[in-house]
C-alpha cells in the first residue's frame, strides 16, 4: 500500500505511475483515505466520490499496463464544485442547488477524464464562488490548514486546502476576481488563472460570464502546465472559447528569466501592504534578477478603480445569470408554494445566502433604467481603460510582477460583518480579470506567523508559457513551494 501521496507533486506522481511503481488505485486508495481523515475536520470537500474515483483508478492502471498512459493518466486530483459533473452531486455550495445532479458533464471535468485523471470529489467553495474567504458555502467554512483558525481565501477555498494537506495531487478552481490566484496565496500553493477563452466555460456554473476562467491549482508551476495542457482550448460549445493552438506548456516550462523584462507596477506597491508581504516581495525581486531578468518600473494608473468596476460588473451579470434558479426546472423547491409566485419568491427568499442575495440587488440595480448609464455603461468604459493600462505596460515588459494578497490569511468570522472590507482582499488580483490576463499566484515566503505569501506575474493575453515558465525557473531556485502545513 502506498501510504504518503501528500508530499509528492504531479509530476512526480505521473513518473511513479508510469514506469509502474506505483499504481493509481492505490494511490487513489491513499488520498481518500487521508480526505476521509482530514475532511471531517477541514471541510475542504463537499462531496467524495470514492466509487466513481476507485473505478477511475482501476481503468487508468489498464491504459498505464498498456503504455498507453498520457502525463495525467491515473493522477487523483480534485474539482470546485460549480463543474457540472454527469450524475454526480454539483451544488455550487449552495442551498438552491442541493439537490442538483447534472445530466451533463463540463467541458473541463470531460476533458480531464479523458486524459486519464481520477476525479476524488467535490471541493468546497464559496456559494455560487461570491466571496474571498471560503465562508459564504452552505456547507460551512473551509479552515486554513497552515492555522485553523483562519481562513483559506475563497471563493475556491476547498481546492487550495485541499492542495495544501494534500488531500489530492491537485485541484481545478475558477477565477473572477481572483478566486484562484487569492486562496492559492494564503495556503502556500501555486494558482493559474488562463487567459479569459483559453478554457472553455461549458458546464461551469455561471457567475459573472464575461469574467469567469477555470485553471489548476498545484504544488508546483509544473503540475499546473501539466493540467492546463489537458483543460485548454477551443471548445464550440463556448461561444467566448479561444480558437488558437495550444502551445506545449512542458516544452518551453525550461525558457528561463534571462533577459526578460519584468514590470513593477508602482500602483501596487503603494499603502495597504503588510510590512511581511513587503519584505517577501522584495526578496523575490532579488532572486528574479539573479536568475536573470530586468525589473521595470511601470504605471498601471486605473488600478484603484478596479473594486469599484468589478462591484458593478460582477453583481449585474450574477444578477441575469441566478434569474434561472426559480424552483420550478431544477434545483431546491420550497415546501407548500401557495401559488406560482410565493414559489419563486420563497424559493429564491430560502436557497441563496445573504452574499448571493447582496449581490443580486446590487447587480439588479446597477442594470435597471435610470441607473444602467450611470453604473453599468460607465464601469464597462472603466473596465476598457483598465485593460489600456495593461496594454501599455506590455509594451515594455514581457511580465508583470504584483503581490496576490495586501496580507496574509485572516481569522475566520473576522470580516463576515463588513463586506467592503472582504471585497478589499482581492484588490491585487481583481483588475487582472477585468482585463482578461493570464496570472499565476506562487509562494514567496512567510510571514512571522508561519502564514504562506504568495506573489502574482501577469503576462500579456495567452501568454500562459510565460508565466509558467517564469514561475518553473523561480521554484527551480527556491524552496517555499516545497513547504506544507503539519497536519
Ligand atoms: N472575491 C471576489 C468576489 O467575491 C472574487 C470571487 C471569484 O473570483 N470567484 O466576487
């Protein structure tokens, strides 16, 4: 029996498996029995499917025996729970979809499937992915496994616990202001968010559509070539789904920092960040430029309306996107409906939670006459020039590095009361969505707490090989990645 799977990475557990001295399902059997210790605790998944993950296993052993194994092929990874996977429970951590089966499988969770990886379960989240702090699910919070006290960052909370005490090689998460790249900071693992099209968005349950990606979330920038080579590209089944070649992510992750130039947005360097993340950050400017690259003062002057933008934005496409929970097609039902309007309002009034329904209003609002120019017309105008700062910075530089987060995680229930304070935590990482650019968030260091600090590098659109392999060359020369919590 194969009984640590936790310290390994993705890579490494797709060379066991290759040359046989491992097999999935007993690796399979090793991390559900450490989500079954840990989860109870944790609260990282929703559901497990140890069914469905062992018979997975055993198919992917037949294709590893027959060499016929892809780099995925039997690796036991774990998916957010908005994915919608055939015949398996996908709640979006929400009451109004509890009851939910899906009659279909997404493009991502179809495509991993077919390159052989073994789906565990369903990870926590934050409902309907509204949040920063993993404590808006109806399935309860998520803990921090680095301090249990707090939280893991949201709204993909469950995927980057689960990464982080390993209950699972790797997980998929999905990004809108930051989902990814923010929780994969505050629990000390590596987070890519794609180019907004480069994965496709069939089968994702929608929240704000012209800003939602999925991208994997992993021990190392490695794993997370190795994952999104299998998630990206064209799908006709998503309307707003690139059609460009994949390139080979493993085939450039060697191209190394020299010579690249990598812009220091002023911006977000200013007020606001913690003394710790101050320090790590500039620590890891030193180390990029000793493996070679040029760091370049830029400007990114729109930066500070990017909360507001996203605030109007976000909420007004929710607001369209959740019209389709109504209790009648899918999905929760109230008990006794008086009549077909107490049905959906009661239904509505007892499946969402307060941040679902907050955002609703506010999204409701910011479309309707009267306000739309004033709002919404004008945020989309904001959103343009955010996405012209960045394009100007990129004709200087080849990258952009940022800190993730202004702090590391904070205790759990500390910001449930204050809503704009919790919006605050993604004010690094929001206007990268708005803009539609590809970011990965690593782990830099600590602070004095032992709490992980990760940074961001942007690239320009589609340019997920470089920021890999910026990131490959920063792992390759240091160890913060390497660290996990005690469990
Ligand atoms: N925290 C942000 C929000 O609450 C971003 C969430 C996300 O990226 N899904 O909307």
């Amino acid at each position: 029996m194969f009984s640590d799977p936790a310290n390994l990475t993705l890579a490494n557990m797709s060379e066991l498996l290759k040359k046989r001295e491992i097999s999935s399902e007993d690796l399979t059997q090793a991390f559900l029995e450490r989500i079954e210790g840990l989860n109870p605790d944790i609260n990282a998944y929703i559901t497990i499917d140890r069914a469905g993950a062992i018979t997975a296993a055993k198919e992917a052993d037949k294709r590893l025996d027959a060499k016929q194994g892809e780099p995925l092929t039997g690796i036991p990874i774990g998916v957010k729970d908005l994915f919608c996977t055939k015949g398996i429970l996908t709640t979006c951590a929400s009451k109004i979809l509890n009851n939910f089966i899906p009659p279909y499988e997404s493009t991502v969770t179809s495509r991993l499937k077919g390159a052989g990886a073994v789906i565990l379960g369903k990870t926590n989240m934050d409902e309907f992915a509204m949040g920063s702090s993993n404590e808006t699910s109806h399935f309860g919070v998520v803990k921090n496994p680095w301090d249990k006290s707090r939280i893991p960052g949201g709204s993909s909370g469950g995927s980057a616990a689960a990464v982080s005490a390993g209950m699972g090689s790797a997980t998929i998460g999905t990004d809108t202001g930051g989902s990814i790249r923010q929780p994969a900071a505050l629990t000390g693992i590596t987070g890519l968010k794609p180019t907004y099209g480069r994965v496709s968005r069939f089968g994702m349950i929608a929240f704000a559509s012209s800003l939602d990606q999925a991208g994997p979330m992993t021990k190392t920038a490695e794993d997370a070539a190795i994952l999104l080579q299998a998630m990206a590209g064209h799908d006709p089944k998503d309307a707003t789904s690139i059609d460009a070649p994949v390139p080979d992510y493993m085939a450039n992750l060697g191209d190394g920092l020299q010579g690249r130039k990598i812009g220091i947005p002023e911006e977000y360097f200013a007020s606001g960040l913690s003394p710790d993340v101050a320090r790590v950050i500039e620590d890891a400017k030193k180390q990029l430029t000793e493996l070679g690259a040029e760091l370049v003062p830029v400007s990114l002057p729109t930066t500070k309306h990017a909360i507001p933008t996203y605030y109007i934005l976000a909420p007004a496409e929710a607001s369209s996107n959740l019209a389709r929970y109504d209790g009648i097609r899918f999905g929760y039902r109230c008990e006794n409906p008086e009549d077909i309007r107490d049905l959906f309002f009661r239904t509505r009034a007892e499946g969402f939670g307060n941040e679902v329904k907050r955002r609703i209003m506010l999204g409701t609002y910011v479309l309707s006459s009267g306000y739309y120019d004033a709002y919404y017309l004008k945020a989309q105008k904001v959103r343009r020039l955010i996405a012209d700062d960045f394009k100007a910075a990129f004709s200087k530089v080849d990258l952009l590095l940022a800190p993730t987060t202004p702090d590391t995680a904070f205790k759990l229930g500390e910001k449930t009361n204050d809503p704009v304070q919790m919006y605050l935590s993604d004010i690094f990482t929001i206007n990268v969505n708005l803009a539609g650019l590809p970011a990965i968030s690593i782990p830099c260091g600590f602070d004095k707490d032992n709490l992980p600090i990760g940074m961001q590098l942007i690239g320009r659109p589609l340019d997920e090989s470089g920021i890999l392999s910026a990131a490959h060359a920063y792992q390759q020369a240091t160890q913060w990645h390497t660290r996990s919590p005690i469990l």
